[in-house]
C-alpha cells in the first residue's frame, strides 16, 4: 500500500492512492490514534512521532516522492508541514473540544430538502450505519443546518459509514446569510468517507453544506468545533437617563441631554470636577487609537485634582476616541458633578463648550448615565473582538406624565453614517422593551458606536430612562 501526505486548506491529509480515500487528517488535538493503525502524536517539545503500518519507502510527500527512512519522513514532516495538532477523522466524528450537537440545531428553519434519513442521526449516530443521502440527478446537492444561536467556529468535518461523497463546499453564514466562513473542496472529485476542513475562527450560525456532483451522496456523521467564552466581564449593560427632554427635540439618553457628539479626531481627554475639593479616583473605560489603527478598549483610574483638569492616562499615550464609562473608585462620595472631555477651556471645572464632554457623573450618582457604547476591536489584553451581540434594549417615561413620544436604537458603523436598529413608542403607562432573544442577537461590528435617542415628544421637561444589554465575542 502506497500512501501520499500533503498539506490542503491548511491540514495534513494522508491519501490513500488506490482509492482516492483519506487514511488521516491531521488537525488540533494531540495523542489522538487516526486512521488504519497509523499513530500519530506531538511530544512536548512539539516534534511528531509516527508509526506507520508497513515502510517508511512507501509513504510519498507530496510531491509524490518517497524517503529513504523513518527519520527522512518526520524531517519531511516537522520542517515541511505546519502541524497545530491531531483529530480522527473516522466516524463517528468527535473532539474533545467544544461541538455542536443535536440540540444545538433550529431543525425546524433547517433545510433538507431532496435528501432521504434522518438529518437528526448526523449528531447521534454511534454504528455508522444511519445518516441521510441524495441520489438524484442534480448537479448541486446541499442540506442547510441553522443553529439556534450564534456560534464561533472553526473546524467542520463529515463523515459516512455507507458509500461515499465528494465535492464539498461548505458555506459559514452570519445574520441575514452573510457569508463569514467559506471551505471549499468543490473541485475535488476523489470519492472518500471522511474529511475535515478547518479554517480561521469566524462567527456563524448556519452552515450551508454543498455537493458539487451529479452522483450519490451520503453523509452519517458531521463535526462541528466551535468555542466560547465564559467570561462574565464580556457582558455589558449601558443604561442612561435624560432628565429633562423636550417636546419636538431629539436628545440622546444621558444626563447632559441635546444629542450626543462622538470624537472625530483621536485625542488626548481629560477631566474635572465641579467641586474644588474633590480628590476621589476615577476608574474608566476609554477606546483609543492603537498602534495598528485600531479600537482598543482601555482601563484607567486617575485621581482628580479638584477643578484643575488632569490628562486621562491611557496605554503607551495612545490617544482617544471614546469614553464608555467611569465611576468613584473611592471610599469617600464625590463633592460635585464630573466632567470628561476632550481638551477645552474650563470654569469652575466645568467645561465652557458642554459639546466637548463624552461622558458625566452627577454629585450622589457616583457613576456615569448613558445609554451609549463604542465597540472595541480589541481589549486590553490583546483579544480581538469579533463582533458585539445586542440581546435587548428597553426605556420608559420616569414621571410618568400624560405624553407619547419615540425611542430609537442606532448603530453607527466604523466611518459610516448611523443607521436605526429598531423603535420603541414611549407611554406613560408601561415602559417599553425589544427583546432580540439570546439565539438571535443583533450582531454590530467593532468599531460601531451604540446609542439610544428620545424624539417626537408631545410635552416638556419629560425625563427619560432607557438601556441595553449586549456582549463582546471575542477570538
């Protein structure tokens, strides 16, 4: 038996000539046994050790050479190939990793139309011997699988305990079936009974899988990795008040009211108190300008210095552009209302241009109000932030005074205009609330700004309350 290793998509296939079928695929779990006998595993160290069935002379690089020696063939194998791990490819497929399972899947709003089974048995089948197939003529066959809620992944593989497939593509959609994740085998027509495809880590919550071959298909296993984080600190609630609104204004939600000016032009800022005897520390949340261009959340504490400004300190100087929020770090309350703001003159602590300020604490609230969010790209301690999941956003009228009005949800994109996410009708009788739901958040890039504004108002002087919920996905 002559055996072929080369690298496809990233991984490490080892090809079996006669029949065109895989023998292995390496991918991202150590001391895992795969395929025919042959073991593989990665020392501590990180070399590979293999023993193969048979010779040394009759594995083949992929250039369809053979080695002279066991030790030609794991030079090959260290120097040439970029191994991250190993994982069976056999089925039924399984990881000791995190993985989608049966109850992961909306089955109701999946599609398997022309396909013969049940879709169920890809997720629990343990004797091979049940899955679906598609036997007709088409020349593109393919199953969508919906998940119930957003997914990272990053590894995706079927499997089939009865005759064979080829052909694959499989296609990893977001919200609105935006494409987020593609792996695409479509042109390989080897017939084979297993195959693992890995790319990097995307968001996801549907996975359109499809045949590019007029022949029979059938599948009995499928793998999908995908990870999350558990970190509670990823969660994010943002709630703010206006306490006076008036009619036929559009003001957003924080207690400085008018609308809410973004920073245009990265920035040092800087902040004051109202009250010359206050000394209480600040601890914040800044995004700023990082060395790559992008937006990077920082914390700071700072401790004030009455009216006199302080320069808000940031990592490596990196300058600002948003301020997310702050709070009394202190023991002691705070004497007077605090400022933060982008570099102007000031009176009494008190900017003298209230259009500078990014965020407000107020005396005995110790804490900022604002129901507005700039989404990092990165955190402070280098992870990415692939997206931001916006679960639900509410408001109402706090006095409760006999006047209708409007609440809005935007989201401006990273250098683009804003656009409304949604509108709540505000009543004097019950506060008002969108739930998008833990499976199907609305999903905002990094770098988006998030705010809430109140506008149509029929009366004066009305005070506002309004939030929202959201969390950081990040890699």
């Amino acid at each position: 038996m002559r055996y072929k290793i080369y690298t496809q998509g990233g991984f490490i296939r080892i090809i079996n000539p006669e029949d065109q079928n895989d023998i292995g695929i390496l991918l991202k779990d150590p001391d895992i046994r795969i395929g025919k006998g042959n073991t593989f595993s990665l020392t501590q160290a990180g070399k590979i050790k293999a023993d193969f069935v048979g010779k040394y002379e009759s594995v083949l690089d992929r250039d369809g050479n053979g080695f002279k020696d066991a030790e030609e063939c794991l030079t090959y194998l260290t120097n040439q190939i970029s191994l991250i791990g190993l994982i069976t490819p056999q089925s039924p497929l399984s990881s000791n990793l995190d993985v989608i399972y049966e109850k992961d899947i909306d089955w109701k709003n999946s599609d398997f139309l022309g396909w013969e089974g049940d879709p169920r048995d890809l997720f629990r089948n343990v004797n091979e011997s049940k899955g679906i197939f598609n036997d007709s003529i088409e020349a593109i066959k393919y199953f969508t699988l919906r998940l119930i809620r957003s997914r990272r992944g990053r590894s995706f593989g079927i499997g089939t305990g009865v005759g064979n497939f080829s052909n694959v593509r499989a296609v990893f959609l977001g919200s609105g079936d935006v494409e987020r994740g593609l792996l695409n085998f479509s042109e390989d027509n080897h017939k084979r009974n297993s195959l693992i495809y890995g790319a990097e880590e995307f968001v996801f919550n549907t996975i359109r899988v499809e045949f590019y071959t007029t022949d029979r298909i059938d599948v009995t296993n499928i793998f999908i990795e995908h990870t999350k984080s558990d970190r509670k600190q990823d969660y994010i609630l943002k709630f703010g008040i206006n306490p006076d609104v008036d009619a036929l204004q559009r003001e957003a939600i924080w207690p400085l009211g008018d609308r809410y000016i973004f920073t245009t032009i990265p920035q040092d800022y800087f902040i004051s108190s109202s009250n010359v005897d206050d000394i209480s520390v600040i601890r914040g949340e800044v995004i700023v300008i990082n060395n790559e261009g992008r937006y990077q959340r920082d914390i700071y504490e700072v401790q004030l210095n009455g009216n006199t400004p302080v320069k808000i300190p940031t990592t490596n100087n990196y300058l600002c552009i948003a301020s997310n929020r702050a709070f009394n770090n202190s023991s002691s309350a705070l004497q007077g209302n605090v400022y933060i703001y982008e570099n102007t003159p000031v009176s009494g602590g008190i900017p003298i241009d209230l259009g500078k300020v990014r965020s407000y604490i107020r005396i005995y609230k110790e804490q900022t109000e604002q129901a507005i969010y700039t989404v990092p790209e990165f955190l402070e301690d280098g992870r990415q932030v692939l997206l931001a999941e916006l679960y639900r956003w509410s408001g109402e009228l706090m006095n409760k005074q006999a006047v209708s009005g409007l609440l809005s949800l935007y989201v401006a994109p990273k250098d683009k205009v804003p656009r409304v996410q949604g509108n709540l009708g505000l009543s004097a009788s019950v506060a008002s609330k969108y739930d998008f739901g833990e499976n199907t958040p609305l999903e905002i890039q990094g770098g988006s700004d998030i705010y809430i504004e109140a506008s149509d108002l029929t009366a004066n002087d009305v005070q506002i309350q309004a939030s929202f919920v959201l969390r950081l996905v990040t890699s």
